[in-house]
C-alpha cells in the first residue's frame, strides 16, 4: 500500500456540475483543461495537480477516495466534502 500518492481534482460547488464534468471526461475531455476551466480550488490553474500527499494530509472522504483509484484512474462519482464535489485523479 502506496503511504504517498499524486493527485489532482476538480472542485465545484454543485453536485450536478460534477456530474457534467464526469460525463466531459468520458468523451475524452481532458482533465487538466477541464479544471482550469471549472475548478474553484487554486490548483486549478496547475490542471489541478495537488502534488504529493500522504494519509492524514486531506479530509476523510478526499483521501479514501484518492488511495483507492490506480494510478491513471479518476473517480466515477464525485467525493463530497465539506468543501464541495472532487472529481479525483491519481496521477502517481
């Protein structure tokens, strides 16, 4: 089990903007266009790129959610936190 991971995400405010996102990102979209494009959260403008992070450096659902994915994948729900609706992807 990885103990550190890269990640990045797209937050919004709406659940349902989550879910328009998602469905860009099955027709192929791609991620970090998307985030700059949508995301509230700062690292929107990296693509979304959160760097690095271990266990205990993100709020409970964010990083069940991330630990879980593989490398490559992104979440086919959005993870609601008190911050909002992510759109996760494991980068590494």
């Amino acid at each position: 089990m990885a103990s550190k991971i890269k990640a990045a995400h797209i937050l919004v405010e709406k659940h349902s903007q989550a879910l328009k996102i998602l469905e860009e990102l099955e027709k192929g979209v791609d991620f970090g266009k998307l985030a700059k494009q949508h995301s509230t959260c700062p690292s929107g403008k990296r693509g979304g790129d959160l760097g690095s992070f271990g266990r205990g450096q993100m709020v409970k659902p964010f990083e069940q959610a991330a630990f879980a994915l593989n490398v490559g994948e992104t979440t086919k729900e959005p993870v609601k936190t008190q911050f909002g609706y992510h759109i996760i992807k494991r980068l590494g």
